[in-house]
C-alpha cells in the first residue's frame, strides 16, 4: 500500500513572531525570504529554502505565527501556540486529494485538503501568486500534513537558495520518543519505507529526507544532552538537520557573530536558545 508522497518537503516550525524569526535564522546565515501573509488562515510565514532532493518537491523550513487571531482555525491555532520549534513535517506528492482519501479510508484523522491561492506582495512590489492544496497538520502521535504544489517554480528562486553559510539541503528532521520503535512503525505505512536503525535512533522516510526518532540516550549522540527537551510525554520534534558543503564556513560563521555552538556526533549543532527553538544539526554530506 502506498499513499504516494514523494518527499518530507519542508518542516512548519512556529515562531511566536515570524518577522523576527527569519532573523534569527539570518545570523546562522541563512538566505530568507521576506514575509508572507496566508490572510484566509490568519497566518504569516518567512522560508529558508534549499535545494530540492527529488523531482518535483521543495526542500526548505518556514518559520510560521500568528498575524491574525481572528482568522486561524482552531487546528492550527491549537497548533502554533506554547514555545517555538518544529510542529509538523510536510509531505509532497502529485496527488493530494487521493492521498487523502486513501488515508481516510484507513483510519487516519486527516482532513480534505484546502484550495488556496493568494497574493504574495515582494519588497520590490513584484507579486507571486502561490498556489497549492494543502492539508492542516493532523493529530497523529507526531504531527504531519502534505501539500500539492501548483507553482513550485516559486521555491526554486535561486536568489533564495544561496546561503553564506554554504547550506544546501535539508536532510533530517529529528524526533524524541519513549517508545521510538513504535512511532516508526506508525509511519511506516505513510511512507512506504521500513525503518533502519543504528545506534538506538530509527530512521526512515519517503524520499532523501530522513525523520530520526530516538529515546534520551539515544539522541544524545545527536544533539547535546542539555539541547534535548527536558521533560517529554509522548513523542515531540525538537530539531532538524542541514547539509552543508562547508563545515569550515560554518564554524567561522558563527564564531564572527559570536553564537555558541558545540562540535558533537560528526556536526556543528546550535542550540534552541539561536535557532527559534530547535536544536539545529549542521553536517557535511547526507549521512
């Protein structure tokens, strides 16, 4: 059975004030683009794209808030509230009315996808007209939705996708789990793709992003114990992972803009306290 998504596109990450966010991730050297509001779901969202892994998707986090109270839907309110970080990860795939149903039908809480279309005003008064169907993240023991794009072209800017601190992909988003065997497992019907494991930490996916859940012990290899969510109750994202082709460039980077970082598990992580939240991997190369 498949449900065909291609991809892990992009997180949705919260940020209790999406202008500053994009700031934020600007020090870490980051490319991001200038804010955008989605007015119908009162909702507004700056993006860091990267480069794509597989035909036909994205690769790339937004940093997404509230801009207008009166406008979100309860799921998404719900789901933007409390402290900043990763809230869902978004699948692509060329279908997402099929893939809904065929979700539905099995059991899973998600709901017809949303139509949306809207204006997206540029600094330079140039107008982008993004356009996708769109899922709201579900209430799955690790939150997840999926998108159709219309204009994908909009995402592959490459203006957008050039990074001083020499980004290219994202490549893993990171999860913490009591039971991370079990929520492998949940997902791996959505993808299509059996877990591996290696040191305690499961890993799969539907394409070359990979969703890596572990225990504490686990994901210590990964991240610094004192990075890791102090005190969890089921399963939570706390971070993600980029490729870069500089590890060098990086550590210079951060050192001239005087941001802390630690050296651990083969990559330069930055703590929540810089990243909006997430514990956030920089490595060189895809594993």
């Amino acid at each position: 059975m498949t449900y065909g998504f291609t991809e892990i596109d992009h997180l949705l990450t919260a940020a209790i004030e999406p202008q500053s966010a994009g700031e934020q991730y600007e020090r870490l050297g980051f490319t991001v683009t200038p804010l955008s509001v989605i007015e119908n779901l009162g909702v507004g969202n700056r993006l860091v794209l990267l480069r794509p892994l597989s035909p036909g998707t994205a690769n790339f986090f937004e940093c997404m808030g509230v801009v207008n109270r009166s406008c979100v839907p309860p799921m998404m309110a719900s789901l933007l509230s409390g402290p900043p970080g990763v809230r869902s990860i978004v699948l692509s795939g060329p279908d997402a009315r099929t893939s809904q149903a065929a979700l539905a039908r099995d059991g899973y809480p998600i709901a017809a996808p949303l139509d949306l279309k809207r204006e997206w005003v540029l600094p330079d008064g140039e107008i982008l007209t993004p356009s996708f169907l769109v899922t709201l993240p579900s209430q799955t023991p690790l939150p997840f939705n999926f998108c159709q794009y219309r204009t994908l072209h909009y995402y592959l800017r490459e203006t957008w996708l050039v990074h001083s601190n020499s980004a290219r992909h994202l490549r893993g988003v990171l999860a913490i789990s009591d039971e991370p065997a079990e929520l492998a497992r949940y997902f791996e019907p959505i993808f299509a793709s059996r877990a591996s494991i290696q040191n305690g930490i499961y890993e799969l996916g539907p394409g070359k992003v990979r969703l890596r859940i572990g225990d504490r012990a686990a994901m210590s290899g990964l991240v610094p114990q004192e990075w890791l969510p102090q005190h969890i109750s089921g399963a939570h994202y706390f971070g993600f992972e980029i490729e870069v082709d500089s590890l060098s460039t990086v550590r210079a980077l951060l050192a001239e803009r005087c941001i802390g970082f630690k050296e651990h598990g083969g990559a330069i992580v930055v703590g929540p306290m810089h990243a909006c939240g997430s514990a956030l991997r920089f490595r060189h190369g895809p594993s």
